[in-house]
C-alpha cells in the first residue's frame, strides 16, 4: 500500500502554492473602451490573478480620426484647425507647434508682441489643463469636491480666454506669422487680475486634497515609474518629471520667449501616483508666475504689429523641419515635409499622450484591480491625443 500524499491548497484564487491540477484559469477582463474611469474611449485588456493584475495591454484607435492624414489635403491656414483638436484641453500649445514648423520653413520672424502674447496664452492654457486634471483626479478617487473648486478656478481664466480668441476650447488664436489680432483694450489688466485671483484661491483645492488621509493612501507608493522605463517608452512631461526626468524645452531647448524666462523645472523623486499629482500642482504655480512675467513685459512692450502679413496663397519651401513644444501634456513634436506646395506633403505628429499610455503595460502589472483607477487617472491623458 503506497503512502498517503500530501497536497497543500492555497489561499486565495491561483495563489501559488496550489498544485498545477488544481490551479485556477486567469480570468480576463475589458475595462473600456466605454468606461468612466478611461476619460474617453480607451480599452484596457487586463489578465487577472485572483485581483491582481498579471498583464495589462492597452488598446487604442477607437477614435481615430486620420487627422496626418487631413493635414495633407488642407493648406497652411486650415491645417491649424484640426491641430488644435488632438488635445482639446491644449488647444492653443497644439497650434504652436503646426505654426512654429511652417515659421521656420518659411525663415518668417514673428513681431515680438505676438512673441509674448503666445507666451502668455500658451501658459494660460497650461493652467486650465492642469486645473481640470487637479479636479478630476480626486473625483475618480471618490473626493467630490475638488472639481467644483478647480472648475470655478479655470471660469476665472477661461473668461479671458473667451474674450481674446472667441473659443472656450478651441481657441484658434494662432496664425502662420503671428497672431489673429491684436490684443482688446484693458485686457492684460483683467487677465493680471485672473491669474492673481486663481493664485490666491488655488491653496483651496491644494488643502482640500494634499491633506487627505484616503487620497493619500491610495497614492503613495501606488503605480511606481521608474526613470529606465520612462527612457524606453519616451514618455515625458509631468509624468516623467514626476519619477525625476529632469527635462522641459521650455528651459532645455527654449521657443518663443522662454529663452528671456527665468522657468522653473519642477522634479519629483518617488514616480508614484501622489508624485505626478504634486508636480502637476507645482507646474500650475509656475505657470501663473510665467504669465504674470509676460504680462510685465506685453505692458512695457510699444505699441506694435501682431502678425505679419501674408500672401493670399501660402506655400512653405520645398524641404522638411521638425518643431516640438513643451505642452501641457508633455512633449508635442511635429515633422513637417514639403514640396513647395501650398498643402503639406506630410505632416507627422508626435502627441504626449501616446506615449505615455504605452507604459502602461508595465505599470499595472502586481498592482490590485482596485488601484488601476488610482493609476490611470494619474497618467493625465486625453484620448483624442492619444489616437490622432
């Protein structure tokens, strides 16, 4: 008669103690691509150990609209339109780049006003990205009341926003040479007045969360990004700052009039959710004493031109340049070829968020089901940007 065997059972589904004939299937799920947790229509294909997260994939392209494409069909004029949507939270850093790129094939020199007054809405529409991201972070962690003080925060600056260009979203403010039109009378007083309203009720919505024992247990240590993970995908802006990438064009590989600006670069170590969340909040302190800078310098500048004046029909040189900008989301390059034609040939986008939602893959993985919400709120992405 044989011995008898032992078999030890584990704890808990497919734990590891569990013989192979007993062991329990992954169970796959789909979170997305409707999903309110997503910001939009984006699907995460995640394979499961009990509720532990083994594999996560990101799938993408539900909303793909073939904007390079477009662009090749539009002229320079038009081609700033569709640019400005990829994003719509930076609408005014979007279309920078496209004219930032046709600028310089054009060897074109801006009028310094236009130089400081894009300088300035460019920081502005920082402010209202990061301000929606502050808001709406918390409100996926189950804190309420933060989106309603940083909404009233982004009224503040959006009004002003309004009045210049016209467009809450989609500004469409930005022209090949310059800017559409000069700047209303009195308006530089108001925005100083905005910016000044908004830094002295943003410790509002920071003492409302950064205190917060719950937001800070379901952040701290919680989706850890390493800086050789960050290398590898290309991921970069607050995210990759956030885990101590010290990088910004903005300081780096100066544009517009950052080169006369004194920017701060804000920098974290831990990499963990918390971390983006803080160097978002910081990044938004910087950008307000950038825009109180650009407001300085727009009221000493002397009365001037906005923009240069262009032929009916515009056509770039034969040839091709690339134009990255810092945006709000992290780095936006665009590669631009041309044949000499009043359309581009190819007009290439390298969008922030792509990239930073590939990592992904790596993040999520030995991570709890219950803090994949925590995570990817904390990438701050916005779909559109992601799928072009």
């Amino acid at each position: 008669m044989s011995e008898p065997q032992e078999i030890v059972v584990g704890v808990g589904a497919g734990a590891s103690a569990v013989p192979k004939e007993l062991a329990t299937e992954d169970m796959v799920l789909n979170i997305g691509p409707q999903h309110p947790s997503t910001h939009g229509v984006l699907r995460l294909r995640l394979t499961l150990d009990g509720e532990r997260i083994a594999s996560a994939e990101p799938i993408i392209g539900y909303m793909h609209r073939g904007a390079e494409k477009l662009f090749e069909v539009r002229d320079y004029r038009q081609i700033i339109v569709l640019a400005n949507r990829h994003d719509w939270l930076s609408a005014f850093a979007n279309e920078l780049g496209v004219v930032i790129a046709v600028e310089r094939m054009l060897g074109m020199e801006v009028p310094v006003r236009a130089v400081w007054a894009r300088t300035l809405l460019a920081e502005l529409n920082r402010v209202l990205n990061h301000l929606m991201f502050l808001g709406s972070y918390p409100l996926e962690l189950g804190a309420i009341t933060p989106v309603f003080y940083a909404f009233r925060e982004r009224e503040t600056i959006q009004a002003v926003m309004e009045e210049i260009s016209g467009g809450r979203m989609h500004y469409m403010f930005n022209r090949v040479g310059g800017l559409k039109e000069d700047l209303p009378l009195g308006w530089l007083e108001r925005t100083g007045k905005a910016v000044g309203d908004v830094r002295r009720r943003l410790p509002d919505i920071e003492n409302l969360i950064m205190g917060n024992e719950i937001f800070l247990a379901r952040t701290t240590g919680v989706g850890v990004l390493d800086r050789e993970t960050i290398l590898q995908y290309g991921v970069s802006g607050p995210i990759a700052r956030a885990s101590g990438v010290d990088l910004d064009l903005r300081r780096d590989e100066p544009y517009l009039a950052y080169v006369e600006l004194p920017v701060k670069v804000v920098t974290r170590s831990a990499g963990d959710c918390h971390a983006r969340f803080e160097v978002l909040l910081d990044q938004l302190k910087v950008s307000l004493d950038l825009a109180d800078a650009c407001l300085e310098r727009l009221r000493e500048l002397p009365q001037g031109p906005i923009n240069q004046r262009l032929p009916k029909i515009l056509k770039a040189p034969e040839g091709h340049t690339y134009a990255w900008t810092e945006s709000p989301l992290g780095l936006n390059g665009y590669y631009l070829v041309s044949r000499g034609e009043k359309t581009p040939w190819r007009l290439k986008l390298r969008s922030a968020s792509f990239n930073n939602i590939q990592v992904l893959r790596e993040m999520l993985p030995g991570h709890l089901v219950a803090d994949m919400v925590a995570i990817l709120g904390s990438m701050f992405f916005v779909v559109g940007d992601i799928d072009k």
